[in-house]
C-alpha cells in the first residue's frame, strides 16, 4: 500500500506557473504507476498526465499537452506536476494516484488507480 500526499497548489494569474509535487510512503514507489488528475466544481475528475515506472513514457490530456510536464524522481518518491502558462480553465483541486502496475503512452490515461492523494487547490485569477 501506498500513501499519497500533494502540495504545491495555490493562487496565481493567468500565465504564470506552479509546480505541484506528491510524495508517496514506502519502498516501492518505483514500481507505480503515476497520474494527476483534477476535478473542477461542477465537473467529473478528469485525467490530466501519467508517467510510467521508471520515467521511460508519459501521457497528457490534450487540454494541457506543451504547458504541463509530469515527471518523477524514484530515489525521492515524488512525482512532480510542472504547469506553465496557466489559464483560469486550470482551477481545480489536483490529485495525484498511484497503481502497482505499468503504462505506455495513451494507456497511462487508463489506468485503474488504486491509490489517491487528498488533493491541492489550485486558483488561476484571469
């Protein structure tokens, strides 16, 4: 079993960035699968980037794809969230989610996760 904790969201305007991270328990971070999803008020949880085990694929939701960049670093067991060039559409409550299991590309968007952080906030001012 694994642990997820999110932190980084906050307030900021249109364009600027924020950099959200998810540490996660244990010694086996290396052998999940990683995702970030986000869930806007009013609106289902969509998926928002995945990356596979051990760094080697990555998948973006088309309305992020080239100003989101997930990317993970298995001897801290995090997984970070760079966003760039935000936009008011970006406000959400991120989550990050783990599974013991492995993905390539577009199959990192559908994967089952088991596991959730409880989320952070993020607010883009326009």
């Amino acid at each position: 079993q694994v642990q997820l904790v999110e932190s980084g969201g906050g307030l900021v305007q249109a364009g600027g960035s924020l950099r959200l991270s998810c540490a996660a328990s244990g010694r086996t971070f290396s052998l999940y699968a990683m995702g970030w999803f986000r869930q806007a008020p009013g609106k289902e949880r969509e998926f928002v980037a995945g990356i596979s085990r051990r760094l080697i694929s990555t998948y973006y939701a088309d309305s992020v794809k080239g100003r989101f960049t997930i990317s993970r670093d298995n001897a801290k067991n995090t997984v970070y969230l760079q966003m760039n060039s935000l936009k008011p559409e970006d406000t959400a409550a991120y989550y990050c989610a783990a599974d013991r299991s492995d993905c390539s590309g577009d199959g990192c968007a559908r994967v089952k996760y088991d596991y959730w952080g409880q989320g952070t906030q993020v607010t883009v001012s326009s």
